[in-house]
C-alpha cells in the first residue's frame, strides 16, 4: 500500500512534435586525481574556479587537467558566484562506474543537483569504438537514463545528464543516433575547445562549456539561442577538425548537441539542445524537459500539503466540488507564481486571467473506497523559432 503522498506521473504526447536558481545547479563527476585538499568519491561545493583551485584542481596533464579545465570552462560561460558541486572519482574508474558513482553526490546535496555533467579522463586511454563511439556507449545512456528516473521519481529530484561522445571517430556516418531510443534525460555533446592530437589528446567534449550555459539560463531558455551571445571559447573542434569545417547538419540530425556558426555573427553557438531520444518524444528538448521538471517540483510542494487533509465528500464518497476548486486553485497559484511570472511558461495575453498552467481534479472519483485525490496538471511551453522562412523581392510600388 505504501506510505501517504504525492505521485506524479509524467505525460508524453501532448506537443505533437514531428540568487542560483536551483534549477540549473550542475554536478562535475570527473575522472580526477586526490591530493591533500581533494578527495575522492567526497562531494566539494564551490562558487568559482579559484575556490577549485584552493582545492588543489589545477591544470597539470599528469594530474586533474581535464576537471580543471571543465570548471574554468563552466565559469567562463556561467559566471563566478554559480554553485557547482564537484566529484572525484579514480582515473580506474570506467564511464559507467563514473555514472554510477553520480547517485553518492546526488543523494546527499539533499535534491539540489540537476545536472550530472560527466567528465571521463581514464589513467589509460579507451581506443574501442562501437558505431563511432566508445565500445558500450548505449549501455551507458540507459545507466544514465536509469538512474535519473529514479531520482526523479523516488526522490522528486529530476535530473539529467550530460555526457561526452567520447572516443568519437569523427566520421559521422558512423554514428547510429537517437531516433529510436528513449533516452529524454540524457544529452550527449560532441565537440571540444582543444584537439584530438593536441597535447592532452582530449578524446571527450566541452560539457563544461554546455554546463555553464544551462547554469545560467531560464528553464525555458535554449542553450542555443543567438541573442544569449556566442560562446566563450574561440575555437571548437570535431576530433581534429575545425569545427566550422565539420558536417554539423549531420551530427545535428543523428541528436547529438554539437556546435555551429551563423551568418553574421562571430564566434560559436550550441546548435539545439535535443536530448537522446526520438523526435516524437514531448521532452526531446532540453528546453523543454526542464520546464516540465520546474513544474513537476512545484507541483509536489503543492500537493504535499494536502497529504492526509480532511477532505469534505458527498454521499456519494466524491470530493466536493468547492475542496476540489481551492485545491487546483492552490497547483496553478504556486507554478504560475514561480514560473509564468517569470516568463518560463507562455501566457497567452489574449485570453483574460490565462497563466499558461492548467489543473484539474477529478470529482467523480470515489475517495472514500481508495482515499486518493486524482488530477491532471497541464503546463503550456514556449515555442521556439528553429526554422524561419520568408520571401524577399523588389518592392516599385504597384
């Protein structure tokens, strides 16, 4: 039967697509090295790189190269004063260890984390690749997906996870993609500040770079979007590759985040930001996926304080229809308060008291026999323009 409280689920199908906000705070779980001041498999909270650095995190390719420059990344796109939590594990450590070794610091920052961004730096170097990434990757994307469920729905704390494509080929045909899977909490980036052959032989991706740009963004906001600015970093290449030179369109449509340039504009922008999984799915954007998570965390806090209330019923056993009124009232005052006034949802000013958020209770329920207050939350997204046709031609007045 279990203990009173609060279950949502979430719906799928609806959009018919063919002070740190605690929304973006990011966990770091990297491949690292312990010294005096940092530990392994120990969660660290900071607020800048130098606070990391104190913490003996520097820049050394024998050392904690690669998280160093993951947290300089992350700050130079989200700012210094953005709470960042960091995880060490051993450079023996394998990916997937490291996406295991995510529910240890997940569980004690008590549910403020929700981004997992994964670092992997191995003490040797991984050279098996399996449809152009390293050998395994789908295993890989499923213990993610996994693990963000359940956090999502045993501890209220949705998160999602950001991986490197690593050891990618660089030959994009080699990639199988993501339109047949159902991985819509993980985002898997390919792209990187610094070389394949370079000096660190970097063989992962900028997620630092991704991290710091979801940190500092609305909910609602697209990683991608032109007018945020272009990215920090100068230069981003595909393996060995310019990445101005790389065929983006077809890393784009296999549902990897990658990066690209716009006419007119100088420096690097996120293409989109679609999570693994297909097309179809309501929450292939991340945009979208965390708006829906916002909502899915208000309207717990909600409804959790209704859990074991004296609910007024009919003869029938039905929950009367004033008790049901001020309930739904109470779901739409919190979310909209929270996130229409702040512009995450979209309100349409046409209609008159409209706040984008819908909640309906269901009166003909018999509460008496099962003692369960059943209903239907409805939250209305932003449209984004990804695609903007026009016509031009000569205008001679006729």
């Amino acid at each position: 039967m279990g203990k009173p409280g609060v279950n949502i689920s979430f719906e799928n199908g609806n959009i018919g697509t063919v002070t740190t906000s605690p929304d973006g705070i990011c966990v770091i779980v990297s491949s690292a090295v312990a010294n005096g001041s940092f530990a392994l498999s120990k969660a660290f909270t900071v607020y800048s790189l130098e606070e990391a650095e104190s913490l003996g995190i520097l820049p050394t390719v024998a050392g904690n190269y690669e998280l160093h420059k993951t947290i300089k990344e992350f700050y130079a796109e989200a700012g210094t004063g953005t709470e960042l939590w960091i995880y060490g594990a051993a450079k023996t450590k394998t990916l997937d260890e490291l996406i295991t070794a995510s529910k240890e610091v997940l569980t004690v920052s008590n549910r403020r984390i929700r981004f997992v961004v994964v670092k992997y730096a191995p003490s040797v170097a991984e050279t098996e690749t399996t449809a152009g990434i390293r050998q395994g990757f789908p295993a890989t994307l499923l213990a993610a997906q996994t693990i963000a469920e359940e956090f999502t729905a045993q501890k209220t704390q949705p998160v999602v996870f950001i991986i490197e494509a690593y050891n990618f080929t660089g030959v994009v045909s080699d990639l199988i993609g993501f339109s047949q899977t159902t991985y819509n909490r993980v985002a898997v980036l390919i792209g990187d500040t610094e070389k394949r052959t370079g000096a660190t032989a970097s063989k992962g991706a900028a997620v630092g770079v991704l991290a710091g740009r979801i940190a500092r963004n609305q909910v609602h906001v697209n990683v991608g979007r032109v007018r945020d600015g272009a990215l920090n970093p100068l230069e981003f290449f595909i393996v060995d590759l310019p990445a101005e030179q790389a065929n983006i369109d077809a890393i784009y449509d296999k549902g990897f985040i990658t990066l690209t340039t716009h006419v007119g504009k100088s420096g690097f922008f996120f293409v989109d930001d679609m999570l693994a999984c297909e097309l179809e799915d309501d929450y292939h954007f991340l945009a979208r996926r965390r708006a829906i998570d916002k909502a899915y965390v208000l309207a717990n806090q909600a409804l959790t304080n209704f859990i074991l209330d004296t609910v007024p019923i009919t003869g029938e056993g039905k929950i009367q229809a004033p008790y049901a009124k001020a309930l739904e009232a109470e779901v739409v005052r919190v979310i909209a308060q929270e996130m229409s006034a702040k512009g995450e949802l979209s309100v349409d000013v046409t209609v008159a008291n409209d706040t984008g958020v819908e909640c309906t209770i269901d009166v003909t329920n018999n509460i008496a026999q099962d003692s369960t207050i059943k209903g239907r939350i409805r939250v209305r997204p932003h449209g984004y323009a990804r695609f903007l046709e026009f016509s031009i031609g000569f205008n001679t007045g006729q």
